[in-house]
C-alpha cells in the first residue's frame, strides 16, 4: 500500500515504524503493552458479538442431536461428527473442499475487508480482550494503575493481586483445555478423565496440563506477540491488502497537521489534537496514524477513543474509521465493487458445493470388487459365473440389514452364507455369486450396476464388472 503524501502527514511523524514491531525495543527486548480499556459503541458491540462466540465455542461439545455429539473431531480415533453427521476417512474429500472453501474465503474476505476477522471473531482476541483482559482491569485497575502495581516493591498488595489474577487466569486456561479436548474425545469421555482416579487416566490428565500451561501462557504473558510474531496471518495480511480494501484507518487528510488549537495562532491545523489516546488504547501499542501496520488487528479501540476526544472538542466523529486508502486519499466512498461482487460469488459458490457435498452425501460406502484371485466358472447351458467380495461401511448411527440386487444385465445374485447386517459406524464384509447367461456376456469385461438397499430404501448403486469367457 502506498504511503501517504508528505505534504499531507505529521512532519514529526516517526519514517520507520514499519522496520520494527512496536513491542520490541531497539535492544530486542519486550515492551510490555498497557492499554487503556477501550469504551465506545465498537468496543459495547464487539464485547456482545464476543458473547455469543463463547457461548457457542464452550457450549458446542456439549450439545447433542438424537443423544449423539453435535460436534466431535476424534483425531486420533478418525471419528468426526458435525451439525449430528458422522464422518469416516472416506470422506476426506469434503474436509479437503472445506479447507479450501475456508483458505479462499479467508484471502477473499481480507482483500476487501481486511482483518475484520482479527478483531471481531479470532479466538485469540476474543480470549485476550473479552476474557483475560477485563479481569485484568478489574483486578488491578486501568493502564495506569497496573504501570503503577508492576514498577513498586512485592508487597502484600501486589502479591495478593497477582496470586488472584494468575489464579483466575489458570482456572480459566484449565477450562478452555477441558473444552478444547472436550471437542476431541467427547463430554463423555472428558467427564471420566475429570471424576475417575487420576491413575486411570494418566494421558489425558497429562495433556489437560499441558494444554492447560499453553494456554495459561500466552493470554498472561505471551498475549499479542502471537498477533505479531506467531500468527501467519498478519504477515499475510501485506500482500492481500490493497488500496481499496477496509481497514481501520487514520484519516490524514483531515486530521494533519496535528497539534492543539492556541489562541490568536494563525497555524492552520487538522482535526487531530495530538492526544495520543487512540495510542494509548491500542493492545498491540501500535500508533495508528502512521498507517496500516502488520500489528494492527482492526480491534476498533482506537476507533472508539478518537470518536470520544472529537465529541469532546466538538468535531465530526471518524478521524479513524473503517474506510480504504483510495477512501481517504480520494475521498471515495465505500461501495460493494464489481471486484467485490466477484469475489464473493467464488466463496458462496465454493460455499453451496460443499453444502451440495454434504446433503447428497450417502448413508453408506459400498465396495464391490470380484474376488482376487478368481476366474470365473462354467456353470453349465452357457451360464458362467463369478464370485464378489463385498464390503459396507455404514456412517449412520443406526444398524441396517444391506439387500444387494443386480439391476443391470439381467441375471441372479445369490449371497454366500447369512445375509449382511451392519451396525452403526461399523463396517460389515460378505461374499456374493453372480450368474450370467453367456448369450449376453461382452467379452471378458462386461458391465455390472448393482443396487445396495436397507429395506425397501434405495442407499446407492454400484458399478462393477464381470469376467467371461473371450469370444
């Protein structure tokens, strides 16, 4: 993205802060951030929408459809279940079609609106902002006081204070871990792990720790240098982004050259006063009007703050807003582009064939193969035959009796020893006979379409094919 006209910017303005991280140092040591708690309408809707994420994220594991898991992905038993559907490998073609519907989505969705996703729906934001950081500003206060309790001496205030707050932060960490295994082997199993002794469950108690210290770590001390150093997507955010895409940005146009108003000077300024607050909110401690940087995780703090000093000093609101470059520099107003509209027609279609994938998908996966090994048999009056290996994998949750019948040429099917029964997410093997009149035999090689029911209910058909004699 293109820099902002010289002749349009702060001349104090700093030229390198897109050399550097705003939370290292010159020596590459950490600067520790203390954001002002954020207020405003952004920040009151951020925290509602954050909500109902939460309330959706703790709650899925636990709710049910016909008493199954709503939602399971059972990696290391490769059983997954999701919206009360079970998935098997086989259908590894869907969860490929879905990555890649997300992976689109995601390029498409940050080119015309940026990191709208950072900051109103990426978990690590919303546990940072929404959870962790307002128990911070009630246990030890706002940007200042907790600059305060961090440089005076240990006493019984500050130790009482930080025992509490880690303690809560690791209450918390430990049910976020339950949660997140609680998605992987099921409420079930987790509340076995939790009341059963822990030398019966030795593994997952393990991992609940050390899932339980991962998180503990990062939202008390590693916090937004995942936004800026782990995360791949703020890096990739600098080629995706263009002059027209949303962002939250500082409006330079109307806002320089910064400085508060004097009596009887005749320096003409921008709406900007200069009063650091958008700085002082900002969880990553970037300074917005410098313009879009990599730390910027679109949280709208700054937003907020700007909006409240501009009523203060009675000004027009969104001197920082979501608006693009071409927005501010042009004074273009936002619009659903053609560019826009096409890429949103790639994802809702990618979008509609996976939902195409989902709906159409079948109960059960039928493999019907002529036994290994075998050549066919005359069975006499010019019939031959051939012998089949069949195997049913059910991805229901309930058994079903499987009736094969061949529908295409004309002959008889007769299956070797009791009929198939497969029980739910099982799998059932059997043996078949299919003779054929050799009047209508094509060769060595002749077509088979074969029907697969439970009851009268037609589940898929089958193509295979059938060895005769050459002619």
């Amino acid at each position: 993205m293109s820099e902002p006209d010289r002749k349009l910017t702060n001349i104090d303005a700093p030229s390198d802060y897109r050399d550097r991280i705003a939370t290292i140092d010159d020596d590459g040591k950490r600067k520790w951030v203390f954001p002002r708690k954020p207020v405003g309408k952004f920040y009151n809707a951020r925290t509602w929408f954050s909500y109902l994420l939460l309330a959706i994220m703790f709650g899925g594991p636990f709710l049910t459809l016909n008493g199954r898991p709503f939602i399971l992905l059972n990696i290391l038993e490769r059983k997954f279940i999701l919206f009360g559907m079970a998935f098997w490998p086989q259908d590894s073609y869907i969860f490929v079609l879905a990555t890649l519907t997300f992976v689109v989505g995601i390029i498409l969705f940050t080119v015309i609106f940026g990191r709208l996703f950072c900051g109103w729906a990426c978990p690590q934001t919303i546990f940072m902002e929404m959870i962790f950081r307002k128990i911070e500003y009630l246990i030890e206060g706002n940007s200042n006081k907790q600059r305060k309790l961090k440089a005076q001496s240990w006493n019984a205030e500050k130790i009482g204070k930080r025992v509490l707050k880690h303690g809560i932060f690791w209450m918390i960490s430990f049910i976020i871990a339950n949660t997140f295994l609680a998605y992987i082997i099921g409420k079930d199993e987790l509340f076995k792990v939790m009341t059963d002794p822990i030398s019966e469950h030795l593994t997952g108690f393990f991992i609940i720790l050390i899932f339980t210290s991962i998180f503990y770590f990062i939202y008390a001390f590693f916090r937004e240098q995942v936004c800026t150093q782990i995360c791949p997507y703020g890096r990739l955010q600098s080629v995706l982004l263009d002059d027209k895409s949303i962002v939250v940005a500082y409006d330079w146009v109307r806002g320089e050259t910064r400085g508060k108003p004097k009596k009887n000077s005749t320096e003409e300024l921008g709406d900007c006063i200069d009063c650091n607050q958008c700085v002082e909110v900002c969880p990553t401690g970037i300074d917005i009007r410098n313009g879009t940087q990599l730390e910027c995780v679109n949280c709208t703090a700054c937003i907020d703050a700007c909006d409240t000093v501009m009523d203060k000093v009675k000004k027009p609101q969104g001197l920082i807003r979501y608006d693009s470059y071409d927005g501010i520099s042009k004074g273009e107003k936002l619009s659903f582009t053609f560019r826009n509209m096409g890429y949103s027609v790639v994802v809702i279609l990618l979008a509609a064939f996976f939902v195409t994938l989902l709906v159409t998908r079948s109960d059960v996966e039928t493999t019907i193969l002529r036994s290994y090994g075998t050549l066919y048999q005359d069975a006499g009056n010019n019939h031959f035959t051939n012998l089949f290996s069949v195997k049913v994998l059910n991805k229901t949750f309930d058994g079903m009796p499987i009736r094969l019948e061949l529908l295409e040429p004309e002959g008889t099917l007769t299956i070797v020893g009791a009929s198939l029964h497969v029980e739910s997410q099982d799998r059932a093997e059997g043996a078949f006979f299919i003779n054929l009149d050799g009047a209508i035999l094509d060769g060595t090689e002749t077509k088979l379409e074969i029907a697969v029911y439970t009851g009268d209910r037609l589940l898929e058909t089958v193509k295979t094919s059938f060895m005769g004699p050459r002619k």
